[in-house]
C-alpha cells in the first residue's frame, strides 16, 4: 500500500512538471517573449467583439508553442495548438476571448494555471462596403465608434459627381434599413445625429449627381450634375453656363421625357432675365435649349459691314481731298 501511494505521488509530481511551470522558467520565458508581445500590444486595433475572420494573437507566458496568431475561422473559432481542442471566440472582446481560452486550457489539461492575453491584429468581420462617388471604393473595417463620415474619409473623400446624398444600408437583428443623409448637412456637422454609428455588415453608397444638360447659344454648353436634391431652375442654369452669347433669341425650350415621351415646354427667356415672368424648374435629366435668333445676327452683321464701308469711304474721300 505505501509503495503504490509513492508511485501516485511521483506520477503526481511528473505531471506538475509537465502541466505547469516553475517561477525560474516561467519568469526567464516571459523575458525571451518580452519584445514579441510588446511589438504585438503595439499594433491591437482595440477591443471591439470578434468575429469570423479576425486576426488575434494569443500570448501564454511560458509557453512559447502556444503563442502565435490565429484566424478565426467562418463560426468564429479556433483550434488550441498541443490539444487541438475548438474554443468559440464569436462575438467576445479579446479580454473576454482570454478569459474563455485560459478556461479551455484549464478543462483539457494542458496547463494549470496559464495566464492569456488576446490582441487584435486585423479586423475582418466589421466590414463595411463603401461604394458610388467617392474617390477610392472598397471595403474598411469599423472599428472602435466608427460612424458614417469615417467610412467616406477612408475612402479618400467624395468625388467631383457625387450627387446630394448618402445612402446608409444597415442589417441588425436581421432587419435592415435604409436612410438617405443630406451630404451638404452631414458635411456641415449641424446634427451630429445624421453621422450615424456603424457596426460591420453596413453598405455606405454614394450615388452620382442627376445632370441637366445645356446647349445653344451659351458660352459654355455641357452637362452639369445637378446638387441639389430639389432641381435646379433656368437662371441657375444660365448661371453655370456662364450666360447666354448675344444674338439669343426672347424665348428658350426644355426638352423633359415624360413618360416616355420627349415634351417640349417654352421658356420665356427674355421675361425671365427681366423679371417680368418667374423663373422655371430643371429636373433632372432636362435638356435647356437656347436658340441663336438668325435673324438678329444677319441685321448686325450687316451693319457692321454698312460701319467699315462707311469708315473705308470716308478715308478715300479724305484721301482724295
């Protein structure tokens, strides 16, 4: 009976040995681990919940072969070096993910007593997608209180065509919604409330600005994007256009599909720019047509030539004198 109760103890102590370390051993191996872990504490991205995806690293003192980084696999698990044992790590913070892997290594026997620490070295389960008229689309990661304007920020701001608003797609609980931002009010900064808080899994799209196009006799006809979400109206248009040329006719024309169909509706420029009718709306996608008057023309171009065939007649005859 006493040698077998010797035998349990020595078998006992072995596997103290094996399980745990000593003070000497586990203090020299936390010093060589030291500048690794520094280094690794030096690039966390913070401590929002995991998901499937992420990146950590997971340090155990004194046990180098199981320190190392780790995917989380598509569940939001990963597989412990020595036991092979799966810990769920979905949806915990990394000192909740320590918590459960030091709990893991408890229950399979690998280590008495180990000391964990979780640090995040690439979010991939916080995704946002950030698509339309910014500058650099793609996909950032929402991390720590990220909210609407970061996600246009880190794709390198709006574009030159972005249209009046930003459309914020958002899925929680298993519902999603959709809210339409004013840029010019978002950008303002006026209502903090607008610059909504997102959490992964959301969808930022810009879309490109209406356009209204401009022809005729104008000193800079062309297609213009159309910023406000209300339209535009003609003298605006003119505006833009830099103004009408001479020789332009009293009255202009908008070319509007309505329902298919191409309408032609007047414009009484001249009352408009003289303020004795109101000014008319753009829609989106208008055609503004403002027609050179011909007949004006010819009558100044003859008259011209009537100036410079009286000028040059007048010199001859002084000439002659």
């Amino acid at each position: 009976m006493k040698t077998s109760v010797l035998a349990y103890l020595a078998v006992f102590a072995a596997g103290t040995v094996v399980l745990g370390q000593s003070p000497t051993s586990q203090s020299g191996s936390m010093a060589a681990d030291e500048p690794l872990r520094e280094s690794v504490w030096n690039s966390n991205l913070g401590s929002d919940p995991l998901g499937a995806g992420d990146l950590v690293y997971v340090s155990v003192a004194g046990a180098p072969e199981m320190s190392r980084s780790f995917r989380l696999g598509p569940e939001g698990s990963v597989a412990l070096p020595v036991s092979g044992a799966k810990v769920s790590l979905q949806g915990l913070t990394p000192d909740q993910a320590a918590v459960a892997l030091k709990a893991k290594l408890q229950a399979t026997h690998v280590l008495v007593s180990p000391i964990v620490s979780v640090s995040v070295l690439d979010y991939r389960s916080r995704q946002v997608t950030v698509v339309g008229a910014v500058k650099q689309p793609g996909i950032v990661q929402a991390v720590g209180e990220f909210r609407v304007l970061d996600a246009i920020a880190k794709s390198q701001g709006l574009s030159t065509d972005a249209g009046p608003t930003v459309i914020v797609t958002s899925s929680l609980k298993g519902e999603q919604s959709q809210t339409a931002i004013p840029i010019k009010e978002l950008l303002a900064g006026g209502k903090s409330d607008l610059n909504l808080l997102l959490h992964g899994g959301d969808e930022v799209r810009v879309p490109e600005a209406p356009k209204i196009y401009i022809v005729g006799n104008i000193k800079a006809p062309g297609i213009y994007p159309l910023l406000e979400s209300n339209g535009t109206t003609v003298l605006k248009a003119l505006a833009m256009s830099q103004g009408q040329l001479s020789f332009t006719t009293r009255e202009a024309y908008i070319y509007r599909n309505v329902e298919g169909k191409r309408e032609e509706i007047p414009v009484p420029l001249h009352g408009i720019l003289h303020r004795s009718a109101p000014d008319m709306a753009l829609l989106a996608n208008d055609i503004l047509y403002i027609p050179e008057s011909s007949g004006l023309h010819l009558t100044a171009s003859v008259l011209d030539r009537m100036a410079n065939f009286g000028g040059t007649v007048g010199s001859g005859l002084i000439i002659w004198h």
